[in-house]
C-alpha cells in the first residue's frame, strides 16, 4: 500500500453421476459452447506523483475534518484548492465528496466521487461512497448500475451485493433484491448482514411475519447487534406495536449506546405521539454523543415546535445551519417556522428560496416548498 493510499484509508451441483446419455451430451455441448472468461478484479491505477502544494492543501483540509462538521466549510475550501493545483489527486475528490455528502449536497457528492473513481477505479471505498450518495440522493437505478457493474468483476463480493439489494429494495424492486440476498445466503447462511437486509426487504414489501423470522435468525446468530434490534423495532412498529417497537429502539441503544439511530427512533416514537418531552431527552442524548448530528438539531427543532417553544426551534434549526450551512432539512423547517408560525414572509422567503437552491433535485420537499414559494409571491 502505498503512501498516498494510506492517506485516504485513515479519511475512510455439483450431480454425483451421469446417466451414459447425459454424459455424452455434456461433451457435446462441451465442446461447442463458448467459455465464459473468469471475472477479473478492476486493476488498480498506478497513481501520479502528487504536486507537494496540493498535498499540502490536502493536509489542511484533514484537519479541518477532524475538528468536525463546523470545520467542513473550511475543508471544502483546502479541497478545492488542492484539486486546482492537481486534478489527479484521487484523495482529495473522495474526500470532498465525503465532507460534502455531510453537508447533504449529494448531487455535489455525487460529481466529486465520480471524478475519484475515474482517477483510481480500484477503490472499493469509493464505490460504495459514490453508490450510497446516489442512493441518498433518490437516484436508486443509478447505484444499482453502479454495484451490478462492479459485480460483473467481483461476483463474489458479498457486501457489494448486500449493497446491491439495499438500493434494489429501496427503488421499489424488493423481488430482485430478494434474489441478491438469496444469492449471498445460499453462499453463507451465517451472514448476519445478509439476514439483516433480507428482513428489510420483507419489511418493504409489508410481510412483517417474514421481516420478524428473517431479523430475529440475524439477532440468534449476533445476539449484540444493535442495527438487528433497532430494525426489528421498525417492523413492530409499522404493525401498530409502539411499545414492542420502543423496547426494541432502547435494546438497541443499550447494546451500543453511541448508536444514535436507535436514540433518534425512541425520539420518533415520542414525537408521533406527540410527547415532545421526552423526544426532547433522546434527542439531547444524541448530541451529548455527537454535537454535530445535524439529524438530531433538526429534530430538537420539531420537538421544541411541538412544545411551542418557536424561538428555542428556530435556534436549533439556526444551530444546525452552523453545522451544516447547506442542510437542505433545516433550512425547509426554518422556512415552514416563519411561514406557519411567525408570519414573517419575507424571512419564510429567504429560507425556502435557499432550500430550492441547495435541496436534491429528487428532494420529495421540493414541490411543497415551491407551492409556499408562489403563495408568498
């Protein structure tokens, strides 16, 4: 492994007898049908020397990202500059797709993990950086493309193919997902992940009875694993089972309690039934585990909303917006805030114009905040 690379590793049947006719007719064959050439892993690219300003450039912005997501602006800029003294430098394009994937600016993202890959198609990492941006961003198909090409190379990569059914299921073809998961259990049974998702896909496709037998296999055979348990409180609660669904989330949290997504469900829980106190209280959890969880600031927002509390909303909206001046949530909730609550136009204006400006163009907010916009005309 060289030096760069380690630099971007720290940012990221068989049939046991024939009948005589059959084997006759297999050497036939055998001797006529083409032979498919073994798949070969996708080389990796012998990298230029890079520029020792880019490099220190490149340096300043991995500083700024280890400060944290109220640093990221600052890093975006250092990545920029390095990118404009060396355009070959692959790290510097992933890791501006990972700050900027941060930051919510997918479609951004997107372009900047696109032009990593070009220059070092090998990285793994990249791959699955660039397919889960395109997953986040509503472009499905698009990551599906992405992991059934590179599966044409590593067939056998099973977290690919997990991936694969992950984006699958969530464009709405559950049944060639389940094929995928099919595929990687018939391979390892044992595959916690692999069971992991096959219970989402059951979940999508609304055969809780399946999801619960798929997940609660993946809890037996990883007894701790707290993504297990946080999406078997998903399944209890799409079956109208609150309280189960709660255990569930907290088991979660127990298990690994830096798992904030269990955290922000139990927060979920409460704010659907409309006790935004105790919402309140994960929510504070979370941020005592990661003050940058934009996610929970804009949640906190809701929350304080649902209390009354607009000016201890609009702070933790404005909050997240200093994490994340881009944050395509907080600034459409900043929006409804002034429009539906404090009655200021011209600010309601503001922040759903930035919102248009900056949110995915797949974003299903976008119509609403357009609607709003030509309301307040």
């Amino acid at each position: 492994m060289t030096a760069r690379t380690q630099r971007m590793w720290k940012g990221f049947f068989l049939f046991s007898a024939f009948s005589a006719f059959s084997a006759v007719n297999l050497m036939a064959c055998e001797a006529t049908a083409p032979v498919a050439p073994a798949p070969v892993p996708v080389a990796a690219a012998k990298l230029p020397t890079a520029s020792p300003e880019a490099l220190r450039e490149f340096d300043a912005a991995m500083r700024q990202i280890h400060l944290g997501p109220g640093s990221y602006d600052r890093a975006v800029e250092h990545l920029h500059r390095a990118i404009d003294l060396d355009g070959s430098l692959f790290e510097a394009w992933h890791n501006l797709g990972f700050v900027v994937a941060a930051q919510g600016q997918l479609d951004e993202a997107v372009s900047a993990f696109k032009k990593a890959l070009a220059i070092q198609p090998a990285s793994k990492p990249t791959v699955l950086a660039l397919g889960d941006a395109l997953r986040r961003s509503g472009r499905a198909d698009e990551a599906a493309d992405l992991y059934e090409k590179r599966l044409e190379n590593e067939p056998d990569d099973a977290k690919l193919r997990i991936r694969l059914a992950q984006v699958l299921r969530e464009g709405g073809k559950s049944n060639e997902a389940l094929e995928q998961i099919r595929s990687v259990l018939r391979k390892d049974g044992k595959n916690v992940a692999a069971r992991n998702e096959l219970g989402l896909v059951y979940y999508k496709l609304g055969k809780y009875d399946l999801a619960e037998l798929a997940l609660r296999r993946a809890a037996d055979l990883e007894a701790g694993n707290a993504l297990v348990w946080n999406n078997l409180g998903l399944v209890a609660l799409a079956r109208g089972r609150d309280q189960e669904a709660f255990l569930d989330f907290d088991k979660a949290s127990r298990l690994d309690p830096k798992y904030v997504q269990a955290h922000l469900n139990k927060a979920v829980v409460y704010l659907d039934c409309g006790d935004y106190k105790h919402a309140q209280g994960e929510l504070e959890r979370v941020l005592e585990i990661d003050p940058g969880d934009v996610d929970a600031q804009v949640a906190l927002g809701v929350a304080a909303r649902g209390m009354g509390k607009l000016e201890d909303a609009r702070r933790a909206y404005e909050r997240a917006l200093d994490l994340s001046p881009k944050n395509a949530a907080a600034l459409y909730d900043l929006g409804v805030l002034y429009m539906d609550f404090k009655k200021d136009k011209a600010k309601a204006r503001e922040y759903l114009t930035k919102f248009r400006d900056v949110a995915s163009t797949k974003d299903p907010k976008r119509n609403d905040a357009q609607n709003r916009l030509n309301e307040l005309k």
